[in-house]
C-alpha cells in the first residue's frame, strides 16, 4: 500500500510524464519534426553497493554486492526524444531497477532502527527506479555527426529494505535530482552509426552518473537494431544515510524514428 505522501509523489510524477507527453505531441504536430523511440533490455551487474542507514554509530555499513553478488539483474530502459523545432527537443527516459535476492550476513547488522541476526536467512530488497524529463538543444547537425546538450529533471525512486523472519526495516528515497545532459552520434558508413550519451551530475554529498555507448546498424529508414553499453554510477553520503552503487549493463536497443 502507498502512503498518502507516496500517492502524492507518484501522481506527481505521472503527472510531469504526461505533461512532456502533451507538450512533445503538440509540438510534433505543429511542426512534424523528428520523434525517437528508443527501447532496449539487457543484463547489469552490480559492481559496488555499500550500505549504512543511518550513517552513523546506529547503521551497519554493509555491501549488497559482496552479500548478494554481482548479478546479473535484468536492465530496462525505454526513452522518448521529439526535437520539435529546428534545434529544440524534449526527452522522456524510464529506467527501472530493482531486484530482491536471499542472504546471510556474517555479523550482526543494525540498519533504519532494527537489527539483523548475523547466520540467518534474510530478504534484502533493492530498489533504483530512474524517471526523467529533459530538455535539450543540438548544438551541431551535420551529416555524420550531432551533439545534443540540455538538462534532466530525474525523478529517484529508491528502496533499500531487509526482512528476516517478522523482523522488516526499509529506507526510501523519492525525490527530484537535476542532471546535465550530453549525447552524440557519428555515422560510420551508410547504416552503422555509434553513440554515446550522458546524464550526470557530482559535488557536494553525492553524485549520479548514468553514460552509455551504443552501436546501431539501421534496418531501414526508421528502424535500427543496437548494442547499448551503459555505466550507473551514484550515491549519497549524509546523515541520514550512505549508499554508493556502481551497475554495468549491456543491452539490445530497438530504435525507431519518424
């Protein structure tokens, strides 16, 4: 069951998703300019996962990674892109993550109020579901090569939580975090075209970093199969709570423009 705060939250963010939806539909109608789907699932690793709620002498700091292995979880992702005007676009990404796996900690844990039996089955549950909306503007538009630059609106929903036996304790995060964006693309011959984009932004306690590399070969005017690598890299570290993750993923894309 959802909170009245995470009803709140989540019909804001539906809200903000079809608002983008609107605006980019509106748009592409008044000026039929280009839209980009861009669909692709695949297999990340967690390479690093390091725990502690709260980050002080009452939190265990624990690695997910160590306990529950590198993997691997299953990686979606599907972004929406319409440049609408001659230079100017809007670009909608969904990029949910999660998994829940069985572990056992070797010592005692105190993690968001409880304590954890070291040698004892437990459920650890983690959650980094990733929602943005963005906005960018293409700096150059030539031939073979283009680059976009703009900014993110990411909408964080995460959860870590642990429960063994009657015994549960859970930390979620739900927030907005502002990202800088860059992508571009160089055509290498008639249908082969590589990538790379970049949503990311560091200083202060923390840091989020999400920059992928893709390889597309185009099956036809609109349709193109590629290989997406991608590298998740970010945490916190307040009072409140310290979580640093590092996820590898590789990908198959389906991409289609019209």
């Amino acid at each position: 069951m959802f909170t009245p705060n995470q009803l709140s939250f989540h019909r804001l963010t539906a809200g903000l998703v079809l608002a983008a939806l609107i605006s980019a539909h509106s748009a592409y109608a008044a000026s039929a300019n280009t839209v980009d789907i861009r669909v692709s699932g695949g297999n990340s690793f967690q390479q690093r996962n390091d725990v502690q709620t709260p980050n002080t002498e009452m939190g265990t700091r624990f690695s997910l990674a160590d306990t529950v292995g590198k993997g691997p979880v299953i990686a979606k992702r599907i972004q929406l892109k319409w440049q609408f005007k001659e230079r100017h676009g809007l670009r909608v990404l969904l990029a949910p993550l999660s998994y829940t796996e069985s572990i056992e900690f070797e010592q005692p844990v105190l993690f968001a109020g409880e304590s954890f039996l070291a040698n004892e089955p437990l459920d650890a549950t983690y959650k980094f579901n990733s929602w943005r909306i963005g906005y960018y503007y293409s700096l150059i538009q030539k031939e073979k090569f283009s680059l976009d630059v703009g900014g993110t609106l990411k909408v964080r929903d995460a959860e870590i939580s642990l429960k063994q036996g009657n015994n549960t304790s859970d930390k979620e995060d739900l927030g907005f975090v502002p990202l800088l964006y860059v992508a571009g693309k160089y055509s290498l011959s008639e249908r082969w075209s590589i990538g790379a984009d970049l949503d990311g932004l560091a200083g202060g306690p923390g840091r989020a970093i999400d920059l992928g590399l893709t390889l597309d070969y185009a099956l036809g005017n609109s349709w193109a199969l590629g290989f997406d690598l991608r590298v998740l890299d970010g945490g916190a570290d307040v009072e409140e709570v310290y979580n640093f993750a590092l996820f590898n993923s590789a990908s198959v894309a389906l991409n289609f423009a019209f």
